[in-house]
C-alpha cells in the first residue's frame, strides 16, 4: 500500500468514497441474479497530471481525476461487462444488471464472503509526485532544458517533460478475494533537437517507474539532458543505413520492446486458447535457442510494470515462459487460467474501470547469458549495434515484425563505427530467438518508459534483456550492404 502525507486514498476507511463488504455482496448477488458462475467487481480511482516544458516555456500543465466501477459476470467462456462513472446505488446496480444479463438462468448467490487480502509491497513510497508542489517538477524540466541546450550550441530545441498518476482500484469477486492496490506512476522525458547545414536529427531519453521524485537523486535532469543531447548531436554524421541479412547485436535494456512485441503477445494465453498465436499447443516443445529464457516478473521494486495485485484480484508472480530454449507456459488471467486449469498468474490487467481484464505481461525480460559484451562485439565482422528502437508493427498469429530504430551503428571488424539512419528490422519472433547465437551477461530493465497497447487498451509495463547477438536478420536500409 502506498502512503503519503497528503494523498488520501478514497477506497479506505475514512476516505471520500469508501466501501464495505456488505455493499459489494449485494452488488455481487444483483451480478450473479441471473445464474452467471461468477462476478467480480473493480472500483478504480486515478488522479493524472502532466508538465510539459517547449521553447524556454511551460507549455502545458493538465490535472484530471476520473472514477467508476466495472461489473464483470461470466458464464462459461462468456463474458458480460458493463461499467458506471458513479458510485451511487441505483447506478451501480444498474451496471451489476447489464453485467448480469450474459446469463439466463436462476438467481445465483455469492459463494463466499470476500476477505481482505495480504498484499506485497513494491512500491511503498512517503510521498507520490502528484503530492510535490507544481514549482518544484518544473523546475526538474527547466534544468534538463538548460543542461541539453549547454551541451553543445548545435542543440536548437529542447522539450522536457513528465507524466504522474496515482491510481487506487479495489478487486471485490464472488469467489472471495477483497484486494486494494495504490499504484503511483511516473514517467520523465526530454527530446532534444540538433540543426548543422540545415540537416536536424533528434535524441531522447527517459525514465521512471511506480516511484517518487527520489528517482532523480539517481538520474538527474541534467543526465537524462545528456543522454538525449549526445544522441541528437551523434546522429548529425549518421550515415545510411545498409539493406540485407547480416549480424545484428542489440544493446542490453530497451532492445526488450523486440521480445515484448515480437514475442511475448504471442505468449499471452487468451491468444493460444483461441488458437491464434503460433504458440498454441507448442508447451514443452523447443521454439528459441537453448540460451534464451524469458520470465514476466511482476515483483521488480518500483519498475513501471510491477504490481502488487492484478485487476482480477490476483497476485503476480514471476513466471517462466520459456526455459533453455522450451515453451513452458503462458501468461493467463482468470478465463484462461480455467480453461487450461492452472492457477491464474496474476496477468490479468485492464486499463480503467471501462475495460474489461486479459491476459497482459507486467515486466517482461529475457534472462542473462554466459557472454562478456564486448566478447559478443569482437565477434561480429559486419553488420548492425540496435541501441534505441522506435515504432513497430507484428503480427501476432505468426509472430512477423518491422522495428524502426532511432540510434543504431554500424559494426566493422568487431568494432562500433558510424551512427546510421533508417534503420528497420524485419523478421520473425520465434525465428529471431533461434537464431540468438550469443546471449550477454549484464542483463538490464527498462528504465520506465514503455506503454503497451492491445485491443485498444494501453497498460504500463517493463521490458529487459542482455546484450544479444542474432546470426542474421533482415536489415531493412537505403543501400545494399
């Protein structure tokens, strides 16, 4: 549970909107009046604010608070769901009704009175940001401005900014689970802009997590200034980039978004109970190389995919998907968990109370190797170092990608030579994991920064791995290597 001098969480006793178990059973029996198997309820509060720092000025500020409550009734693999922005009886129950009408049957009853549930602590903080005062988090932003624009006078603009919510759910379910979370967030940013002979190219850096301004005493403003001025002032000589199969060495930490997408969506149960993903009835069987295990590890202290419960109820645990090379599970929430008749394994997430929970990964990390860095570098006498990516796109039932990236280098006799520009990877998820022929010991986490998107619904999650070599993939460029 998070606490704080000044935030009051509204859930709780003595807060603005606070609830007991005797409301929640009689929402849970109007949920399950019609014979639904089981219904559970999400109260969510989240409190969000936003600073944004542009041309020497604060461009914008932004404050909102949104409330409401989702009812969801299943019955069989059946799912009803509707939801409420207000928190009187008479609206409640008219969700629990809509909810309930997935089913046509006798009036049903809850089968055990909730129970409050014991719940880890991984990002207990004093104070969460939104609680800091205005002129101190704009202050962060006008010292990452100052210090990039230092860096060298080819930097002609500088935007600095940072992203802070607080968010309370309360879980309430027919089978007996009464769990609340507060969940802090915070994410910072700074892009700046280089110009030389009319040429401009561009560098960021970012970082956060479930944490409190305390996350600056280890990257400051200026640091993450640095970082993203270095970077634009480096891809001034960048070169273009070459097109064809070759090596490619991704840097340890953010290279992860390539697993996360190209990889773990496919791992995701609700696609292989449907039979769309090309992991579907592959449990056991070898689909990477022997050196690649991946875990989705929502016990990481304060890293932005973490939690301590999930929107189901349920507590998350570190889950190996695959081991040495073999497909050993899947990330499930409740519905199916059921169906493969496992223990849930707390990835059922949601974006708001307006969503319906699915199977979700939370920090998803390929897992250290037996290389030394430089010893994978040596090893490469063409081809590409990937240190920054930007967008993509995959197809989730084959497991085919485009990563564009957005700091890259060419790699000559062992050797990380010139930046390049348009860069994109083309290849296969499963393929690429074959073909991990060096896998790196210095495993990194993301440092706070990514949103993942699915069926409309984005959710904040981690992604890490090592340095990694692949014996070949798709280089897509502008000129043949």
């Amino acid at each position: 549970m998070t606490s704080s001098a000044l935030y009051q969480a509204p859930f709780a006793e003595g807060g603005t909107s606070p609830l007991d178990a005797v409301l929640a059973e009689r929402l849970l029996g109007v949920a399950l009046s019609k014979g639904g198997d089981y219904a559970d309820l999400f109260f969510e509060y989240r409190a969000a604010g936003g600073l944004v720092f542009d041309d020497g000025i604060l461009k914008s500020a932004s404050r909102g608070v949104s409330m409401g409550l989702g009812v969801r009734v299943q019955k069989g693999d059946a799912t009803g769901y509707a939801y409420v922005e207000q928190f009187d009886w008479e609206a409640m129950k008219r969700a629990a009704e809509t909810a309930a009408q997935i089913a046509d049957g006798k009036g049903g009853t809850v089968a055990v009175s909730p129970v409050v549930q014991s719940l880890p602590h991984r990002y207990d903080l004093v104070r969460v940001t939104l609680d800091e005062p205005g002129t101190t988090k704009r202050a962060l932003l006008e010292r990452a401005a100052a210090a990039a624009h230092a860096f060298d006078p080819r930097i002609i603009k500088v935007e600095a900014s940072l992203a802070e919510e607080i968010r309370e759910i309360l879980v309430v379910t027919s089978d007996g689970k009464w769990a609340r979370d507060t969940q802090p967030l915070v994410r910072f940013g700074v892009r700046a802009i280089s110009e030389r002979d009319g040429k401009r190219q561009e560098g960021s850096s970012g970082g956060g997590g479930r944490t409190s301004l305390g996350y600056f005493d280890a990257k400051s403003p200026e640091w993450h200034a640095r970082q993203a001025a270095e970077q634009a002032i480096r891809m001034l000589d960048a070169q273009e980039a070459p097109a064809g199969t070759m090596e490619v060495v991704l840097a340890p930490g953010d290279s992860g978004i390539l697993l996360h997408e190209a990889v773990g969506h496919g791992l995701e149960a609700d696609f292989n109970r449907k039979g769309t993903s090309n992991y579907a009835g592959q449990i056991g069987n070898v689909v990477a190389s022997e050196l690649c295990t991946v875990i989705d590890d929502a016990t990481l202290l304060q890293s932005r995919g973490s939690i301590n419960v999930d929107d189901e109820g349920n507590e998350p645990r570190s889950s190996v998907l695959i081991e040495n090379g073999r497909l050993r599970g899947y990330m499930h929430d409740r519905l199916s968990s059921k169906h493969y008749k496992l223990t849930p394994s707390g990835n059922g997430r949601r974006e708001s109370f307006a969503s319906a929970p699915m199977p979700r990964m939370t920090n998803t990390i390929l897992t250290a190797g037996p290389h030394d860095p430089e010893e994978i570098l040596k090893s490469v006498k063409r081809g590409v170092f990937a240190r920054k990516f930007g967008g993509g796109q995959v197809d989730i039932s084959n497991g085919d990608f485009v990563f564009s990236l957005t700091e890259s280098y060419l790699v000559e006799d062992g050797r990380i030579t010139a930046p390049l520009k348009g860069v994109n990877l083309i290849g296969n998820g499963p393929d690429v994991l074959r073909k991990v022929s060096m896998l790196g010991n210095d495993v990194e986490v993301s440092d706070g920064i990514w949103t993942c998107g699915k069926d409309g619904q984005s959710v904040p999650v981690g992604v890490g791995c090592p340095t990694i070599k692949i014996s070949a993939i798709t280089v897509g460029g502008t000129r043949v290597s």
